[in-house]
C-alpha cells in the first residue's frame, strides 16, 4: 500500500473531522493517535476481508493458537512498519504539528499476560503473519490486564489495569459471531434408538462474544486473526416486570457473575472462588473458541472427518488443555460420532506445548470442582482417563507400578498435563534442554508410552519488534554493513560475523549503544528523579519475579560489591548501573519481600556518597512490553541466572543477545544454546548444571548452612539482612534470611554464589577492552538469527502443524 505525505495528511485531516469534529490544531495527541489508528484500520480491513476470503477459497489448512495470555504490546507502531507506511506518518504528523514519539506513546499496552508465555504468543502471531501462514489466535479479552505496578515506601502496590479504558482502536466486536457456553446443571443420560445420549439440564448460560484484532505480516498482504472472547449476560430468560421483582434481582446477580469470567488476568487463586473462576475462563476460552472454529469447518467442508487435515489446534502450556474433553463432547454430542471416531479426530488435531517443569505449576483441579462446574466434561475426562489406564494395563505391564503417577485422574485431582498428552499428537518443549528434562525425567514415563509424540521447539521472538522498531539505529547500522536480506531471513545476520573485529563498525556499534544509554538515563531520570552514569555498565534483569530466576543473587552480588567498596573506597572497578524490572505476583510473600529488598539496597546505596561513585541500582516500576522496549537497546550485560533446570527457555536472554548485550547467565533453558551459537568466549556461563541440581534434589545432599559457614562473603551479605543495617525494621528481610538458611535455599542461591562472583569478575575484565568487547556483542548480533520466530514458526508449521503459506490474492484493494 502506498500512499504520499500528502495524502496522508488530507486522510487525517478528513477523519479528525468525521470522527472528533475538530481541526488539525485543536486535537490532541490521544485523538491524533486514534485518527492514525483508524486510517491504518481502513488499510488493514481490506487485506483482512482478502486474507479471510483466500482461506476460505483455497481451503488450507489452519492453526489456531489457543492461549490464556497474549501479550501483545503496543500494535501502533507494528501496524505502520507492517504496512511500510512508518516514514510517511512519521513526516506527515510532522507536518501537522505532531511528534511521532508522542502520538505512539498513546497507546495503553494491553496487558493481556504475565511474561514469556504471553510474549511468546504474540511474538508466534506476528510470525505466523509475516510468513504468510495461515494461523490465529484465540484468547480472553480481559477487561484488566495484569495489575499496575505502583512502588510505594519501597513495596510493590498493585493497582486495576483498566486498559479498555479509551476505546480500544484495534478490536471488532463481532456480535454475529456470539456463542452459548454452559455451566453447572446436571447431565441426563438417555438410551435413544440404541444409542446413549447426554442431556444437559439448568445449566447456567453465558454468552460469548468475539473481539477481532488485525494481526498484519511484514510488508505483505495477510491479515489474520487474534479473536479475544468476552462474557456476556443474556436477558432472555429473564421477566423483569413480574410483580415481586425477584427475576430483576436473579438477573443482577446472574449478570454480575458472567462478567466475572473476562474480568481479570489471573482472579486471585488463592481461594476455592478464585481458583473455580480461572476454571471457567479456561472452559470459557475453549468453548467459546472450538464452537466458532466448528462453525465456520462445517460452512466449508462436508464432513467432520477432515478436521486434522483441515484444522491444528495448539494448546500454550495446559491452561487451555480442556479442548480435548470439549472437542470429543462436541464431536460425540453435537455430531453424533462414535467414541473412537472423536477420540481418533482429537488426538490428530490437537498439540500441547509444554512450558515448565515446576511442579506448583503443572496444573491440577479438584474432582468436585470439574464435576459440579462442568458435569458433562467430567464424564468425558473420567472416561478418556479409564481407558488409558487400561491401555496402560495390557499393552505396557512394565509401567504398571507407575500407573498411579501417570493417570489423568488420581487422588481427587485432575492431572492437566497428563490430559494433555494423553489426547494430543504432539508434545513439545520450548528449548533442548528443557525437552530433555521432559523425557528423561518429570514426564519420563509417558516418553516411555508416546516417544513419538515429543518433540523440541526452541523459542523465538520475533526481531521486528524487537531490533526494528526498538533499536532502529541499530538496524540501519546492520543493513548498511550488509544490506537488508537479514530483514526478511534473520539467519543472515551471521554475515555480520565478518564485521566482529572491524574497528571502523565497532565504533559504529558502540556509538548506537551509547546513544541509547544516554537515552535510557534520561528516560531513568523523568521517571525516578535518579541521575544514572551513562558511562556505567548497563547490567539489566528484568522478568517476573520468582524464587528461581535468582534476582535474589544479584542482589547478593550487590550487597557484596557494597561491602567490598566501603572496605576499599578506592578499588579499582568499572562503575556499574544496575537496573531492575519485574512485577510479584500479588500474593507470593517471598518475592514481595525481594522487591523491598531490591528498593532498599538502591536506597542505602543513593546514600552513601562513597559506594554510588561506583554503583547504583535502579527498580522501575511496571515493568511491560513497551519498557522492555526502551531498556533492553541500552542494555550491556544481560542477567539470566535462573537455577538450571528451572526455566525452561527464557525468551529475554534472545531479544537482549539480538541488540548486542552480552549474557552473564547457567546452563539453563535457550542460554544452552545460546552458548552453543556464540561459543563459550562470548557469553559469561556459570554454577551448578541442570543436572548437579536434579541430582541433589534426588539425595538431598545439599546443606545451604554449610555453604553460609564457608564463606565470609556470604556471611557479611546476609547478615546485613538482619542485622538492622539495612533496615530499622529488624524482622524486615528474616523470611528471606531463613528461606536460605532454615529452608535450606530452594533455589541454590548460596551454592551458586562464589561461581557467579567469579564470573562477573570475568565479565567485567573483558569489558575493560572494549575492542574484544564489541567482538563479542558483534559476535551475539551475528548470532542471533537462529532465535528468530520466524525460525520456530516455520518448525511448528513443517512439524507439527502441516501448514503452508499462502499468497493472498487482492479482491478488494483498489491499487
Ligand atoms: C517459562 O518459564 C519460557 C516461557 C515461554 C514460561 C519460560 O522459560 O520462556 O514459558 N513458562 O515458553 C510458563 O509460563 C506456565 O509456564
């Protein structure tokens, strides 16, 4: 689509008009913001209405990517660079008085996620889009996202996020589209005509109604489809005007708790209510999304039986696993196919991705909750669950001792995850060594049964977010150096391997990332009031806060910096700025207390004059997709310090590797085979190994005090927990003190240490020559091409999916 500054300008000028009934000079930076919005929506709509209609024609297959999050991030700016009309905005707004920067920063992130999981759906949309494959996504249009993060007296306050609070430019409400989804009620078995079927009696009607945001690819011509379910209430069964009023009063309450089901990101789970609810976004989301997809199948093909050659479902991690249950009930119920026929469709339809090991987070839900919530779903797990235990039985008598551990149902739980693999064709991690960790060891077993079912698929985010829109310096700089292949196939970055020890790119490479900085610390010092050096090294951690992502070993790290400046004031060291971003989930104590703690070192550390001459440490709050954005350009060294084992690829540790940050990080998740692509010269590894931790959880052999009565270091830092130095409020940091000592470190934070020390001294040698520090960010760019979406889509879509990419032929676009 082209269009000149002109015309842009006349667009805008028009629609400002139409659509706020104001002129150029009197609009302000919100309604310039959504008039470009709805110029680009226009654009969009027609390749959009193109895209449906050659899917529709040429009757490919498709995907639809089932998730509980998705992070999208501001879509503004990806909608212009997608639709190469980025540079005419930018001059046109200029010309009518605004700032590009001013009008983008408008919009409200919407926070549809919590971390990498969410990302990693966006970032697998916008691939899907760009190379032209036929795949959607399906999730919850949250009316609040994942809470606002307020930092008061040092502590995390969690505020709404109301992001829907200003009309949201991008969505479509699509009420033709509306779906019934039932709850509760009870289930009637009938014999008819010698066959069994389930009526469902007084259930609780919801209704579901689509919201369709545009997923554009890069600079071509498809438009898919992210369709966001939201619940509403239905009037019909309803008398208001009845003498006594009682219906009016039913309906208020009834109203009150449909709308509960898209409300909130993550209802508190805490208790029975909170967790019951999650339950029913979970049946919510996949429901409302399989009823759609079944529609719109039964519109184009003549039988159900083509749906694994027509249609992949992928499941983002268990929490939308119930489409295997929903689907056989849809097939079994709806279309009157035989068990074996539904189960035989299911299984070649439906994929699961898995995302973590940690046992708190493989999910189960109780018996009674699945049977009153969903009575017929539950039948239809109780007999999914029945007969693989028998197959368990006959065909595999070496694993009966495990099938007590491997049933979907055991113990008054629903086993998600083994749900998921029992009826889904493939089963895949997000990185090698968490795959490996799947089949030798937590899903060992069902390895055993299904080994052709597993699968590894590295993660990938996608580099135009993430290099051209965040960094632009940065990619004019490589395209310059070796022409702009690398846009369209990343895995062309490697030629920029050639450049890693030229002095003239070098200085070209440390002069975009200086510039950054520079603007990095301006951007500190609006938000906070802190003055950071922008000569420092830039050391960054940000992702959520959890036990096992360690921020608690930076910390530790900084709090023995400290001690070491105030022994020696004049140490020799390069001055560092260490900057902070995550958000606690709202009721998890522990890493509440690591944020106050995060707080209160930056704090004591801002004053004491001696210390903050060589370092500070720098929280910001809220951390989101759009920060992410401005930090991790700035980005010198990139803190991804998980306990091996535990993270089962991180996607961070790619997009930072992509701007030329170095990694200081353990053998854990994708910095596995990160250290693979760069080589252990140009990434700073350290600690146990995945497998030294796995074995000392098997014999127990760890004793976190000894490491404490080792090491005098270790020693001074955690007294100052509890020693009143850092705060006033003695019992302050005890839980962090016993969760190490008395709890005996969970997370190896102690054991690790000494080797991370170590390894940030190294770190910080190397980058006192700059030249083979630039050889080795070069060297990180160069490499980088390899954790590209673009590469796990294409892998998802030969391996897993079968898909195709499709040329999108114009019926509707004028030129
Ligand atoms: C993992 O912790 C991974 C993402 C995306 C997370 C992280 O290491 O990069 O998934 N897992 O694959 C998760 O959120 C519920 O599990």
């Amino acid at each position: 689509m082209s269009l000149s500054v002109q015309e842009f300008r006349q667009q805008f000028s028009d629609k400002l008009m139409t659509t706020f009934g104001k002129k150029v000079e009197k609009a302000t930076p919100f309604e310039a913001f959504q008039t470009v919005g709805l110029i680009l929506r226009e654009l969009l709509n027609r390749k959009w209405q193109d895209t449906k209609g050659t899917y529709r024609s040429n009757s490919q297959k498709q995907v639809y990517y089932f998730s509980m999050e998705f992070l999208l991030g501001r879509l503004m700016i990806t909608n212009l660079l997608n639709s190469g009309l980025l540079e005419t905005c930018k001059q046109g707004l200029e010309e009518l008085g605004f700032n590009l920067e001013e009008v983008l920063g408008q919009e409200q992130d919407p926070g549809l996620g919590n971390g990498d999981l969410g990302r990693l759906a966006a970032c697998f949309l916008d691939s899907l889009a760009s190379l032209e494959l036929p795949g959607h996504g399906c999730g919850i249009r949250y009316k609040y996202g994942l809470f606002q993060q307020k930092i008061v007296d040092g502590n995390q306050v969690e505020l709404p996020d109301y992001w829907l609070k200003n009309e949201y430019v991008w969505e479509t409400k699509r009420l033709d589209q509306t779906v019934e989804v039932h709850f509760g009620g009870e289930i009637e078995t009938v014999e008819e005509s010698g066959r069994l079927t389930f009526k469902h009696h007084h259930y609780e009607k919801v209704l579901a109604v689509p919201y369709d945001i545009p997923v554009s690819g890069y600079q071509n011509h498809t438009v898919n489809t992210l369709r966001l379910w939201s619940a509403e209430s239905t009037t019909n069964d309803f008398h208001f005007y009845s003498i006594d009023r009682k219906d009016y009063y039913h309906y208020l309450d009834y109203k009150r708790s449909v709308e509960q089901i898209s409300e909130f990101l993550y209802p508190d789970d805490s208790s029975y209510e909170g967790r019951l609810l999650r339950l029913k976004q979970q049946y919510f989301l996949v429901s409302a999304g399989l009823q759609c997809i079944l529609r719109e199948f039964k519109n184009s093909y003549p039988s159900v039986d083509l749906l694994p050659e027509k249609i992949a479902i992928q499941i983002n991690d268990t929490h939308p696993s119930l489409v295997i249950p929903e689907l056989m009930r849809l097939l079994l119920d709806q279309e009157q196919l035989s068990w074996e026929k539904a189960w035989e469709l299911t299984t070649r339809t439906v994929a699961y991705t898995n995302h973590t090991t940690m046992s708190e987070a493989l999910e189960t839900w109780p018996v009674d909750m699945v049977k009153t919530l969903l009575p017929r779903i539950y039948m239809i797990i109780h007999e999914i669950n029945e007969r693989f235990c028998r197959h368990l039985w006959l065909a595999h008598p070496t694993l009966r001792d495990e099938i007590k551990h491997m049933a979907i149902i055991s113990y008054g739980q629903i086993h998600m995850a083994h749900l998921a693999i029992v009826g889904s064709y493939s089963v895949n991690g997000v990185a090698k060594l968490h795959t490996d960790i799947l089949k030798n060891s937590v899903m060992k077993p069902f390895y055993t049964v299904f080994p052709e079912k597993f699968n590894n698929k590295t993660n990938g985010i996608t580099h135009r977010r993430w290099l051209l829109m965040a960094n632009p310096p940065l990619a004019s700089l490589i395209t310059e150096a070796i022409g702009e292949t690398w846009v369209r196939e990343p895995k062309q970055l490697i030629t920029l391997l050639k450049y890693a020890g030229d002095a003239a790119f070098q200085e070209k490479i440390a002069g975009v990332k200086q510039a950054n900085k520079t603007a990095l610390a301006k951007y500190i010092q609006e938000r906070t009031g802190i003055r950071v050096d922008d000569r420092s090294i830039f050391d960054v951690h940000i992702k959520r806060l959890h036990g096992y992502k360690r921020q608690l070993l930076n910390v530790f790290h900084i709090l023995h910096l400290y001690e070491m400046i105030r022994d020696n004031p004049n140490m020799d060291m390069v001055p560092r700025t260490f900057i902070f971003g995550a958000k606690a989930a709202p009721g998890y104590h522990f890493a509440k207390k690591v944020i106050k703690l995060i707080t209160t070192t930056a704090a004591k550390i801002a004053a004491d004059p001696i210390v903050r001459e060589k370092i500070r440490v720098v929280f910001l709050e809220n951390y989101n997709v759009s920060l992410a954005e401005q930090i991790i350009p700035a980005t010198d060294v990139s803190e991804q310090i998980s306990t091996a084992s535990k993270e089962a690829s991180g996607t961070g540790n790619m997009k930072f590797m992509l701007n030329g940050a170095i990694t200081i990080g353990t053998l854990d998740g994708a910095n596995v085979e990160i250290r693979e692509m760069v080589g252990p010269d140009n990434i700073f590894t350290f600690g146990l190994t995945a497998e030294d931790v796995l074995a000392y959880q098997l014999s127990r052999m760890y004793r976190s005090r000894d490491v404490y009565n080792g090491d005098q270091r270790i020693r001074r830092v955690m007294d100052q927990l509890v020693n009143g130095s850092l705060s006033n409020d003695d019992v302050e940091f005890k839980d962090i003190y016993y969760t190490l000592l008395s709890n005996n470190d969970e997370y190896f934070v102690l054991k690790d240490f000494d080797s991370y020390v170590e390894a940030q001294d190294l770190l910080e040698q190397a980058y006192r020559q700059p030249t083979e520090w630039l050889k080795k960010s070069i060297t990180n760019i160069a490499h980088s091409g390899k954790f590209s979406s673009d590469r796990t889509i294409s892998e998802y879509a030969s391996e897993i999916w079968d898909i195709h990419p499709v040329t999108i032929s114009s019926t509707t676009q004028s030129r």
